[in-house]
C-alpha cells in the first residue's frame, strides 16, 4: 500500500505525457522562423582603457611603434602581411599576360582618380598604414616593423597624417596613443570615406556622412550603430574584405557578403525569395548611394592648368573639371564578385574607346554572377599617343604637375621614377571605373519596389543585361521555358 | 517553326510596346507636366475619316471613329458588345431601386451624389432631357449607345427636335421650361476609341466640347495636344504635318495604345505611378468617382511615401494596391471577353474531363472583333450589365489561397467559406472616402452639405487623413453563396415628391434652389428658420434639417412651388471595396481582430453626423448586401450602422453570445456552488455541535490503476477543455492566451477525451463493472429517496451512508442517475455538438443540417456550463467520506478508508 504513491506519480506523469505529446504535436506552426542574423555578430574585445598605458613622451612615431609591440608583440608581423601594409594583392595569374604573376594595388597601378599613388608619395602615403614611404625606398621602408602606424587605424582623437606617412608636426604622439581602442567608422573613414582625393570621391556608398549616420542612410550603421569591423570580420589584422578596384579576381571567401548574417532567402514573400537567384541583395536594398554627401561621377583631367576659379565640386586648376552628383542610381551589371579585367601599367589601350579601369565579371550565362549595382566613374586622363597606353604624372611634391601644371615634365619625372616610358606625346582619353555599390544599405520599407525595375518605367536596362526582355513577363533564367 | 518564331516575335514586339505605352503613359498622365506620347511599335498608320467615310483633310468635318478605326476593326460589333457604350440604354424602361430609376445603368439610375434623374416622357418636371444628361456626364461617357442612340433604338440625329420631348429638348434654367434641342446640329458622339486607346487622350478638351454642346467635335477635340488637330473657333483643323502625302497620319502620330491605367482613370478613379512625383488626392472629389465613394486608389507606391498626410504614415510601408505594385494592370482583370490571352472558359460551359480548351480565337480575328464587354466582378456597380457578372479573375483564379494559408490558418475552408479574400486582405481604406450627402439643403453655390469620412478636414495635405476601416456586410454571390465582404457605406437624403400621375419623383435642384435661394442668397424665410446666430449667413452647422420649423419651412416653400406632398427620403447605398489590397503583416491575421467581443464583423460604421428631418434612410433595394444590421441613433445626433452578424445566421466565436444561454448556465453553475456551499456549511456547523464518534473504518482498495487512469485523465480534460471554452466564448477576458494556440488545445483535448471516454467504456464493458452505473429498476426511486433523505438530514446527524461503498457497488442511486445522464446525455451531446463545430471545415453540409454554429455553438456553450455544475458537485460530494480527503485519496491511491457498516 505504502507503494502506492510513487505509483500515483507515475500516473499522473503518464496522464499529462498523453495530454501534452498530442498538443505539442498540433500546436500551430508559427511564422517559419528565419535565422538570426545577430547570432552571426562578431564579438568585439572588451575595450583597455590605454591612457595609464602608455607612458610618453615620444621622440618619434617608430617609438610608439615600439611601445605598442611591447605588448602586441605579432601586431606589426601580422599587419605587414595584409594589403593594407603592402598596398598589393597577391599575385595573380594575367591572361592577356600570358598568365605573367602580377600583383595590383596602389603599389604599382593606376585608377582614373588621382592616378597614381606611385611617385606621389607625399600626399598618398597619406592613406598608408606606416611612415616614412618615400619614393624609391619602398624595400627598406616595408620591412621595418617599427614603421607600422599604429596610431593611425587605433587613435580615436588628436591624430593626423603629414607627408610621406609621418604624422603631422602638429600631433602629441603620447596624448594620440593614450586613445587608442578598436577603430571606429571614423578611423577607417579616414581613408575610405576620403579616397580619391576628399569626402565621397571615390565610392558612392562610402563618405564622411557614415561617420554619424542617421537611422535612413545606412540601417546597419545607423539604426544599429555597426562599426566596419562588425561585417568586415578581423582577425590578427586581416580586414575581411577585398577592393575590387585593386584585384582581378577575389576568392569569396575573402569577401564580405550579407549572407554571412543574413539567410540566402530571407523574405516572408516567395517572390521576393526566387529574386535572390540573379539579384543581388544591394541591387534592392541599395536603391542610391550618395544620399547626403555628394560623389564625383566624372572627371576630365585635360581642362586643368586654367587659372578660371576653384571650385571644389566643380573645377580645380591641380584637378580639372569634374561633376558630383547626390542620390545617385546605381549602374546596373552582372557581377560574379571578381573583374573580366583589371587595367596593368603598360596595357595597351585603344583611345577611340572608353577603356575599363576594372570591368566586373559575369554576364547573364554566369549561373554564379548577380545582377549588382555599381558605381561607374568616368573619367577623362591623360595617354601616351605614342604608346598607346595609359600614362601616370607626378603630381604632388617639388616639380610635379601640381607645382608645375607641365603635363610632359610629369611624365618624363615618371619615366624617372617609375621607369613608364613616355614617347614625349600626350593626349586625353575616357576611362571606365565600376565600384560596387554595397554599404547604404535600407530596410525592407525603403528597398526598391517591383516596379522601380519592371515594366517599362523601370530602371534595368534588360536587353544590355541579357534578356529578351522584361523577366518579370517573358521568365527570368532559371525559369522553364 | 519559321512563322512560329515570326510571331512570337511580333507577339513579343506588340507585348513590349504595350507595355512601353502603358508605362510611359502611366507615369505622365496624370503628372501636371505635360503628357508625353508614346508612339506605337505595331500599329498601322491610317487615315482620319468622317462620317461619310471620306478623310477629313478633304472634309475638315468631325472625325468620326466608327468609320475611321471601322475601316479595319469591326466597330459595328466593338459599339454593340460594350457596356461602357450602352450605360444602360438597353434596359431602359426596367427601372430600378427607386421608382423614378429608368435602367440600371449611368442612363437612367438615379445618382443622388449629383442629386440629379433622368427624365422620363410626360414627367411632370423635367430635370435632365438626354442632351443635358450628356452635357452633365459627358467627361465620363465614351460615346455611343445612349449618345448616339434614342430610347426607342432610332439615330438620335433623326429626331426632330421638340421642346416636349426629354429627348429632343433642354430645360432653359432661366425659364424653368425645356426647349427643343436639335441634334442634327449638335451633332452625336460616337463612341470615342482615342480615350481608351491613345496614349494621351485629351478629355479636357474632350468635356469642354461636350459641355458646350458640340457632341460632334467631342472625339475629334480628344487628339488636341497630339500635333494632330487644332482648335480654331468652333471647330477643329487637321494639321496637314501630322500627315503623309497620302492622306495618313505619320508614324509618329499614330499614338495607339491597348488601355492603361491611366486611360481607365480618366473616367473611374485615381491612378497615380510616378515615383517622383508623390501621391495626392482632393477628398471625396466625385471627379474621381470610385476614389471618392470608397477610398480605393491604384498606385503602387508605399503609402508612406505619398504626399497625403496620413495618420502614422512613416510606418505605412505597404504599397497602395499590391497588384498595382507588382505591375498588374486593370486590363489584366477587366479583359475583353474574348481576349485570347486572358479569356477562360466558364466551368459549367465545358466538359467535366476538359481543364483547356486551346480553342480560342487566334489574334487577328481578335483584334478585329474584340469584345468591349470586360471581365467584371460581381459587386462593384452592382446593378450595372448584370449578365457579365463573375466574368472576371477572382482572387481564387489567380492565388492558391490554400497552399497560403493552411499552414497557419486554423479552420482555413471555414474562413474561406465565409469571408471574402477582400475581407482580411484590405483591412483599411487609407484615403478618405464619402459618408454621406444631404440633399435636403443646398448651399448657395448649388452644392450640397457633404460629409467626408477618414478625414478631420477637406485637405488632405493639411488635414490629418486617418483612412477608414470599412464595414463588413453578408455579400450575396450570384451563385447563392453568402460572403463577408468590405463595403462603404454612402448615405444620401433629398426631398421627393408626388406629381400629378402620382408619380414619386425627386425633387430637381431647380425647384431646391428656388425653395432655398432668391439672386443667389437665401431667402428670407429660410434665413428666419435656419439662421440661429442671426448673421444673416448660414453655417454648416446652421444649413441642416435638425427641427420641426425647418423641415416645416422647406416643406411650405416646396408646396407653394407646385410640389405634392413634399418629404425627406433617405437611401443608403453600399459600395463594394475590392481594390487597394495588401498582403503580408498588412492583413487581417490575428484571430482576435474578429474572434472578441469588440470584433471586426460586428464593428460599426458612421452614417452620417446628423438625420435631416429625423428620417431613417433605407438600404437600397438594387445592391447584394442586404442592411441587416440595425440603424443606431447616437447620443451625439449623428447615425451608424451597426452590422448583427446573428440577424445573418453567423456565429463568430468569441464575439456572437447568446445571453440566455450564457445567463442560464451560469446559474446553474452559481446555484451549484451556492447549494454545496450551504450544505457544506451546515455540516461543517453541525460537525462542531455534534463531534463525530469515532467510526470503525477499514481500508479497502476500491479501484484499479486503469479506473484511476482513465478518471484522472478525464478531469483533467474536462478541466482544461472547460477552461480553454471559456477562453474561446470570451477571449477578451482572457486577453493574455492567445485565441488560436487556445483552439487548437481546445480540440486536442476534445480529441484525448473521446478517446479516453470510448477506452474506458470499452473496459467496462469488457470487466462488466458497466453495471455498476446501470440503476436497478426495482425499488430505485425508494433508494434513490434514502439517499436525498440522507443528504438533507442523516449526513448532519453523522449517520452512515445508507448505501454501503464497496468495490463492486462504488456508486450509491442518485450516483447511478446522475452518471446515467451524465454519460448518456451531456457527454455525448457534448462531443456530438463539439465534433460537428470542428466539422464545419470539413462536411459544412452536416453541421448545417444541424442548424450550423449558430445553433450548435450555444448549445455546446449551455452543455459546458452543465459539466462545470457537475464537477463542483462532484467534488463536494467526495468529501462526505470517511473523512472529506478520504474519498479523494481513494481515487489517488486506490485504498480507501471506508466505514464498515454494521448491521446491528
């Protein structure tokens, strides 16, 4: 008798099991539940405050350097083999090179910006993580770890550059370093906001706008405070996340893609969910980029030297003439994440033609590639008539085209010291650069509707992409046919 | 395979410039700049011709359509298979609705929006001839049938004018008496093919010539602004540029177009798809008709990023109209009929083992003859041509609506069986809309007192614009189904009268003005009644019919005009809502919207502000929802309707009570507990005076683990499932669980009892201890009184139970009998009722021969009452045990401590 009681408990465990196993078998299926994309987030270290640290004053910014290994002994070996230090990709086999290994990079290319960081070293190192890059040094200089500018990516406040790299006259090395901490939008912004030359130049999707951005002009970085390295995921000083303008081809698991948070097809609505296979989350999802700040669409070098009145957004006599445009509709393209071609020194080039910088790989038979929006920068500079390729001045410093305003003086002064030779003959030809457009990213209530791209009012131009014609009528790729 | 690939190419070519057209078109029609044409990529160039059929660059006459696009096109079979020509001047002499209703079309059905009728020969009063008719509806008659065409099938141009004639003549404002309208002069207007089919059809200049009477120049004025025509005084010249040596326009003229939205809008609503341009509209602007009776509009842009200023616009996201945003266009669910691409067959017209006819017309001899009949539903312009009716798509033609939602909607065909898809899928009107039109007065500029709904003010740009949610009425389809479905509600009062045949017409605005007004002001008697404030003005809130003076005032003005019998009527007429969809998190799909007691289905709608004279207004007669519900007269003056999903048979768990029911159970539940409450007390009393001797007792075990099983588990659902009931009768006292998790618990638990119940009967019948509930029929009533006897007295007196309980007679006679009902009576009903209302899903046709949820429900409702007095009185009584845990630990344990009864 006394047995009984557990007994009657294991009655009426057997009683709720027989209610409970049929309600959970039929208890109604929510919304099918999408992956969260915050599980993805990467975590940040905890920040140390640096300021009882760092023990100044510092005769020179090597010193810092030094101080910072003390602690962070493989910093500066682990940053020196990233782009960021070597200003090059690894080397890749070039086809309309006979396969020759080139590496590409601000090291030894050109963009149809500034031009050339090459030989201009005084203003362009300005972006470099080190100091001291002069011209011609670049094998002694690289080498030194106690070159590595710390200060510059991890000193939040009282930092700035100068010429060749240094920082400049006016910076407490001491008080720069007793602020250092995990880089923000701001310190990163420094050169990418600012590439090309100021605010927004180069990219479109990235200016200064993005160092405080409202709710609406980015939903990562404004409506959730993202810092770069939340989607550029870094480990031991390697950025995720590859330029094209400065690969021919990038491996996709070097890239930073939104599905690395983000489900392949995350919309409640099918329709939306088949896009996914040849549309690009940006290609919706950043329906403009240069929302507040405005980006140079084109930039005609051969209209400089002219003493006609400065004009940042308009002409400058070091520069020429150039256009910025706010708000700008992306350029629409397939693009499998690696370029068709990327322009080498020495490339020869047909003038009558616009010649790609960088065109972007992939095309409507590409199963991999995306319909993906671009920004495309036009750009007017200047050739060797007598070689038929691309030519890079000397700019900045004593004696270059900006002190001088002498076209062929800078390109003899780049036969110097770059060893580009130059028939002595110059002339001005268009250029194509295609920059992805990738950050700006809107939510769901501002991304495109069905109808800013279909039906004939929309944006796509479906026959330049492939198509017969509208997909959204005569059926996209992988439909049946 | 060679002609093949040329057609699908110049099929191809045909599809892309339409759409090119559409598009462009789209974007520009209803912009301020000026429209831009798009020029067709397939159209031949043709000549303009008149009405002798001879080009009108020799003629300059009016063109004329019919021998122009009839040169190619059978515009013979075009004018005759349209119901946007006949406007109903082929059922004229049906009447309608109200007795002064002539056909059920714009020719002829009364439009109390403009308060005006159409007058029929020997009215006594002549308010519109056919002439005025078309000067007034003009801009949004194409021409042909009742323009071309008189009332008795003659060319209206062969008539001879008479001033007697509502035909032939036009009532002289200034006289108040017709004269004769000569339409050899004024010419007729064919039916206007550029209006629908050019990119941009000019129907400013199109109404202009209508209002001035110059019907015959109507279609030519259409192409001004295409390079193609030229006003120069009365008339129009060609410009010989736009045309080629031989007599054809140029290419680049030809300007043709299958219909756009925007050539729809012209005369139906508004459509708006310029991105760059954001959306605004004039509330309750009667230009745009079916914006103005409903709300709907056609864009597809997100609602928060229109120019109207919408109450929590920045979080609207949703477009206006889902199938606007996903480019669909109005043709592509009003299609011509026999429109190759789009026409199916209707399911009754072919055979059962057939799914596609490929059968169909091939395209040229379509684009000769298409059918201007279009597809259409069934609700919106109910009465209007009545033979095309569900012709069009339905939302079911297109979407699954299945496959969409079973997986999360609960009883999904029962949903399906009752509501309209537009019921949950166009949850809110975001414009405003009309609600109602006093015709009792006037105001001085000849306009009457309006009320606007989904908006405090006129402007929507200024004023905040809160949208409004429509009514849900019980639509009638024409296949007899009854369906919940989205209406606007749109109520109108005028004056009627008598005349002399007896005749109940309207009074005209004329005779309202001449009541009202003396050189445009009012007159000193209505300013006496109406003029409160002595301002010599009259406010809105003074030009209303709100006392016995006023309408006394009226009524004497309007009889000293001439007018028998003068009274207020009032109409209401419902208008169908089936456009400005949305999907998604936009929809209704949260049970408790409908599922509470404030539900969705029985919410009520505003009338109007105030009821000129006190008069009720009436449903119309001529619409497929019936008024139902009940007229409320709000505190406040103004009027509602209230919809009674009851008065239409429905049963909305969660929102429909039947309150006796309710009142009933209750009570015996109340009255259960207040009786054990005493009884309990009185023993507990008694049990204090008169201390309970000791009694012998033994422990006996009295039930097998299986009987111990199967009672648990049936208390626990009947718990459970009482508990989860109540929640579903009244979820909006259980606000916290959620209405759908709670149903489908519900019918899990439903399921576990019957189960259980039929296990267990099964093994009482097996073990025979069946027949310990069965009552013995010999001496079970003397029994069955020594039981009560012993539970009104011997049970104070601490006497023993005068049944003794023992493992094979554990049930004393008034146990029996209650049992016996119980399990007989309550417990079948109860699965019967419940099983059924599940059913309702599956075989509706069952559980309607049972009179539906309407009937089952509240009985089902009335049952659980009972088993919840049951249980109370059940656990009472288990404590008149040995001990009053005893009996409960028997039941636990299986032993009990029983008295041992002696028989001394």
């Amino acid at each position: 008798m006394k047995s009984n009681k557990p007994f009657w408990i294991l009655g009426l465990i057997g009683i709720l099991a027989v209610v409970m196993v049929p309600t959970i078998i039929f208890w109604p299926k929510t919304a099918s539940a999408t992956s969260d994309p915050w599980s993805q987030m990467p975590t940040h270290p905890i920040h140390v405050d640096h300021k009882d640290i760092i023990k100044g004053p510092f005769a020179t910014p090597q010193d810092v350097t030094k101080a910072c290994l003390e602690c962070h002994p493989d910093a500066a070996k682990d940053i020196m083999m990233t782009s960021h230090w070597t200003w090059e990709s690894q080397p890749v086999s070039i086809p309309w090179r006979n396969g020759e290994e080139v590496t590409i990079g601000k090291l030894n290319q050109i963009n149809n910006f500034c031009i050339s960081a090459q030989g201009n070293q005084k203003s362009c190192m300005n972006c470099h993580i080190g100091y001291g890059w002069q011209e011609g040094d670049e094998a002694a200089n690289l080498q030194n770890p106690e070159n590595v500018d710390c200060l510059m990516c991890h000193a939040i406040s009282g930092y700035a550059k100068g010429s060749y790299g240094n920082p400049a006259d006016t910076v407490d090395l001491a008080a720069a370093a007793k602020t250092v901490a995990i880089p923000g939008r701001a310190q990163c912004g420094k050169c990418h906001f600012d590439g090309g030359g100021g605010n927004g130049v180069k990219h479109g999707d990235l200016d200064e706008s993005l160092i405080y951005p409202s709710e609406n002009l980015d939903v990562h970085m404004g409506r959730y405070n993202f810092i770069c390295t939340d989607c550029h995921v870094t480990e031991k000083h390697v950025v995720k996340g590859r330029l094209l303008a400065d690969n021919y081809t990038i491996n996709p698991s070097e890239q930073v893609s939104c599905t690395q948070c983000h489900a392949e097809t995350p919309h409640e609505d099918e329709r939306l969910n088949f896009h996914t296979q040849s549309v690009a989350c940006q290609t919706c999802h950043v329906p403009a980029m240069a929302l507040e700040d405005p980006t140079k669409v084109s930039w005609d070098w051969s209209t400089s030297g002219k003493d006609i009145g400065d004009d940042h957004f308009t002409y400058l006599k070091i520069k020429g003439n150039f256009v910025y445009e706010k708000n700008v509709q992306p350029t629409y393209m397939w693009f499998n994440g690696s370029n068709e071609y990327r322009y080498l020194l020495g490339d020869k080039i047909d003038p009558s033609q616009i010649t790609y910088i960088n065109k972007p790989a992939g095309s409507i038979e590409d199963k991999t590639a995306k319909i993906f929006p671009f920004k495309m920068h036009l750009a007017n500079q200047p050739y060797d008539t007598g070689m038929n390729y691309l030519l890079a001045p000397i700019t900045s410093g004593p004696g270059g085209y900006w002190a001088t305003f002498d076209w062929n003086d800078a390109f003899t002064k780049a036969q110097e010291r770059m060893g580009l030779a130059y028939s002595g003959n110059y002339g001005f030809t268009q250029t194509y650069m295609l920059w992805p457009t990738t950050h700006m990213v809107q939510p769901k209530e501002d991304a495109l509707q069905c109808s800013v791209c279909h039906g004939e009012n929309g944006r796509m131009d479906w026959k330049a992409l492939g198509y017969p014609g509208d997909p959204m009528t005569w059926g996209g790729r992988f439909s049946k046919k | 395979m060679k002609t093949t690939k040329f057609f699908l190419i110049v099929l191809a070519t045909l599809l892309i410039g339409l759409a090119a057209a559409w598009g462009i078109n789209q974007a520009l029609a209803r912009g301020n700049s000026a429209p831009a044409a798009t020029v067709s990529p397939i159209h031949p160039t043709f000549a303009l011709r008149d009405e002798s059929g001879e080009n009108v660059l020799v003629s300059a006459k009016p063109i004329s359509t019919m021998k122009t696009c009839g040169k190619c096109h059978d515009a013979e079979f075009i004018a005759s298979h349209s119901f946007h020509a006949d406007l109903g001047l082929s059922s004229y002499g049906q009447g309608g609705s109200n007795a002064w209703d002539t056909s059920n079309g714009l020719f002829g059905k009364f439009d109390p929006l403009t308060g005006r009728y159409l007058s029929q020969v020997g009215d006594e009063r002549i308010d519109l001839t056919t002439a005025e008719w078309l000067k007034l509806y003009g801009w949004r008659v194409p021409g042909g049938g009742p323009s071309l065409t008189s009332r008795q099938g003659k060319p209206l141009a062969s008539l001879n004018p008479s001033a007697s004639d509502p035909e032939t003549s036009i009532l002289n404002p200034l006289t108040g008496n017709t004269q004769a309208w000569d339409w050899a002069q004024s010419g007729v207007m064919e039916m206007d093919c550029f209006l629908c089919h050019f990119t941009t059809p000019n129907n400013t200049a199109r109404t202009a010539e209508i209002q001035s009477g110059q019907f015959a120049w109507a279609n030519t004025a259409t192409l001004e602004g295409t390079g193609i025509v030229t006003k120069s005084g009365n008339s129009y010249s060609f410009n010989t540029s736009a045309f080629d040596e031989s007599g054809n326009l140029k290419p680049e003229f030809i300007l043709v177009q299958d219909p756009a939205n925007a050539n729809c809008a012209q005369c139906h609503g508004t459509v708006h798809t310029d991105p760059a341009n954001p959306l605004t509209v004039t509330a309750c602007d009667t230009t745009q008709p079916q914006t103005a009776a409903t709300g709907q509009l056609i864009a597809p842009e997100r609602i928060s990023e229109s120019g109207l200023n919408i109450s929590g616009k920045a979080n609207l996201g949703r477009s206006w109209d889902i199938h606007a945003e996903r480019e669909l266009k109005c043709t592509d669910c009003h299609y011509a009929l026999n429109n190759p691409a789009h026409y199916q067959e209707a399911l009754e017209n072919k055979p059962a083992h057939l799914t596609y006819d490929p059968r169909r017309l091939d395209i040229g001899e379509y684009l000769t003859t298409p059918d201007h009949n279009f597809a259409r539903g069934q609700s919106a312009q109910f009465t209007v041509a009545p033979e095309l009716k569900g012709t069009m798509r339905r939302c079911d033609s297109c979407h699954n609506a299945q496959t969409a939602h079973t997986d999360w909607l609960p009883y999904t065909e029962r949903h399906m069986a009752v509501l309209a898809c537009e019921t949950c899928h166009i949850p809110q009107l975001y414009a405003p809309a009309i609600e109602s039109y006093d015709w009792t007065v006037i105001k001085t500029d000849g306009s009457a007192q309006t009320a606007c709904r989904g908006i405090e003010g006129q402007s929507t740009i200024t004023n905040l614009v809160t949208g409004y949610k429509p009514v849900l009425m019980q639509r009638k389809n024409i296949d007899g189904k009854t369906l919940l479905a989205p209406y606007n509600l749109v109520t109108t009062w005028f004056w009627i009268y008598d005349d002399a045949k007896g005749n109940t017409r309207p009074v005209r605005q004329v005779d309202l003005q001449a009541a009202y007004l003396e050189n445009g002001q009012y007159n000193a008697g209505i300013l006496a009644t109406f003029d409160a404030d002595k301002n010599g003005q009259l406010s809105d809130t003074e030009l209303v019919i709100d006392t016995a003076a006023k309408q006394d005032a009226v009524t004497a003005k309007l009889t000293a005009l001439g007018l028998k019998n003068p009274r207020i009527y009032g109409q209401v007429q419902p208008y169908s809502i089936n456009h400005n969809v949305t999907r998604g998190e936009w929809v209704v799909s949260d049970c408790e919207t409908c599922h509470t007691a404030s539900s969705r289905v029985s919410a009520p709608i505003q009338l109007a502000a105030n009821i000129p004279g006190g008069v009720l207004p009436e449903f119309v007669k001529d619409s497929n929802v019936a008024g139902s519900g009940q007229l409320v007269k709000n505190a406040d003056g103004s009027l509602s309707y209230q919809p009674m999903p009851a008065n239409d048979n429905i049963y909305v768990f969660g929102q429909t009570r039947i309150n006796w029911i309710d009142w009933l159970g209750a009570l015996a539940f109340v009255g259960t507990i207040l009786g054990v409450g005493t009884h309990g007390t009185l023993r507990y009393i008694a049990a204090l005076r008169h201390p309970k001797h000791a009694v012998k007792t033994q422990k006996v075990q009295m039930y097998d683990a299986y009987e111990r099983f199967w009672h648990w588990l049936q208390t626990i659902s009947i718990v459970l499932l009482l508990f989860t009931g109540l929640v579903i009768h009244r979820p909006d006292i259980f606000g916290v669980f959620s209405f759908r998790y709670i149903v489908t618990f519900h019918n899990v638990l439903a399921a576990i009892l019957v189960i259980n119940a039929a296990l267990s009967l099964f093994w009482h019948m097996v073990s025979g201890q069946i027949r310990q509930y069965i009552p013995r029929p010999r001496g079970f009533f003397d029994d069955a009184i020594v039981q009560a006897k012993f539970y009104i007295d011997g049970i104070f007196k601490h006497q023993p139970h005068p049944f003794e309980k023992t493992k094979d007679s554990k049930l004393n006679p008034l146990q029996q009998a209650t049992y016996f009902g119980l399990l007989n009576v309550l417990l079948p009903l109860q699965i019967v009722t419940g099983a059924l209302m599940w059913g309702v899903q599956k075989v509706p046709a069952i559980t309607n021969l049972l009179g539906g949820l309407p009937v089952l429900a509240p009985f089902h409702s009335l049952v659980a009452w009972l088993f919840g007095a049951f249980i109370v009185a059940h656990v009472y009584l288990t404590t008149t045990g040995a001990t009053p845990l005893e009996a409960m630990r028997g039941m636990v344990t299986g032993w009990e401590e029983l008295e041992v009864h002696g028989k001394e």
